[in-house]
C-alpha cells in the first residue's frame, strides 16, 4: 500500500490592481515580474491581494528603489504596504517571490564592520530593537543569513527602510549595506524580523 506524497507549499501567488481598494484592471503573478506595465499591463499597482506565499514589492522597474515585504493577506493601498517606513510610495512597478522563508529554521549573523569584521551577534528569532538586545551601534556593516529570509529595518519597532535579506540571495552574504538594496544609503538597521509565508 503506497500513501500519497504529502503536499509541498503552494507556488507563490498574488494579484495586483491599478487602483486602490482592489479595483480597475488586475493581473496575477505566479513568478518574478521586472516590470508589471509590460507583462501585466498595469501602469501602476495601488492595490494588492498576496494568495500565497512572501512577496518582494519595488517601487520601480527592474526590482530597484525601495523594498517592500508583502506576505499573505490584503492591502488595499499604499499606506497598508508602507505602513511607518518614513518612506510613502504610492505604486509598486515590479515584483518577486521570496524563495527561502522558513520561519521555523531561520538564522542570521549581524556584523559591525563590512565584509564580516568587528562585533557580531548571531539570531534566530525577531528583534523589534537591536538595541535593546546589546548592539551597541545604530549601523551593520554586512549580514550572513544563514537560513530562512529577514526583513531588517531601518528604525526600532519594524519602521524605516525595509531591506529584504534571503539565503537565496548573494548566496547569504551581503558584504556591504549597498547590498541590502538598491536603496541603501546607509548601513542604518535597527529592527529585524524574520519573513512569514
């Protein structure tokens, strides 16, 4: 007697709208997408509905400007995207799955100086205050992560800046902040957290 092969993870999903509140055109997306006015047809995304899985948001084509994390649920407007990240984008032009969040085997190591120097702690858990846990630094010079995917922040209690931080990615290693997104201007973490999906 054979049992069947247990179900693996839905394939990431969501479905994007030109306008807020999920109206006006829409198109779905399964895989990554540079840019939705060529693919999907949508000059802007002001709404968006995540099936399954995490999602990597960009503010512009080609996977550039600021990061955004969408995991499974609603966002009816940009602000449900933004939240208090001190930074207000009002569209979203390209996209991509997160490929290795799992959140229960996720590790990842905070260096002070860039290419893995000075002070380092080691974390497996979310931290709404790096510096209430001892780093003593308002920076971070380079990050391995070791598994899973993280969302670091710019500011205590999840604000600022996001920076989407995989294993999939630079292999783990991101050497300098310039790394940590397009958008880094600085090496600025103060939260982090790991991705749900």
């Amino acid at each position: 007697m054979s049992s069947a092969p247990a179900p693996g993870p839905a394939p990431a999903s969501l479905t994007l709208w030109d306008e807020e509140d999920f109206q006006g055109r829409c198109c779905r997306l399964l895989s990554d997408c540079a840019n939705v006015s060529e693919r999907g047809g949508l000059r802007r995304v002001r709404s968006v509905k995540v099936e399954n899985g995490a999602w990597v948001a960009f503010e512009y084509p080609d996977f550039q400007g600021q990061q955004f994390i969408l995991e499974k649920g609603d966002y009816p407007r940009w602000s449900a995207w933004s939240g208090s990240s001190g930074h207000n984008s009002n569209q979203l032009l390209s996209f991509r799955p997160v490929l290795c969040a799992n959140h229960s085997d996720s590790r990842v190591t905070l260096f002070e100086g860039e290419n893995f120097r000075g002070c380092k702690f080691e974390l497996s858990d979310d931290y709404p205050s790096l510096p209430s846990m001892g780093w003593t630094s308002k920076d971070v010079g380079s990050i391995k992560v070791s598994s899973g995917a993280w969302v670091a922040y710019q500011y205590p209690g999840y604000r600022g800046y996001q920076y989407v931080l995989e294993q999939d990615r630079h292999s783990g290693e991101f050497r300098t902040y310039s790394e940590f997104g397009t958008q880094a201007h600085s090496g600025q973490l103060q939260s982090i957290r790991r991705v749900q999906h």
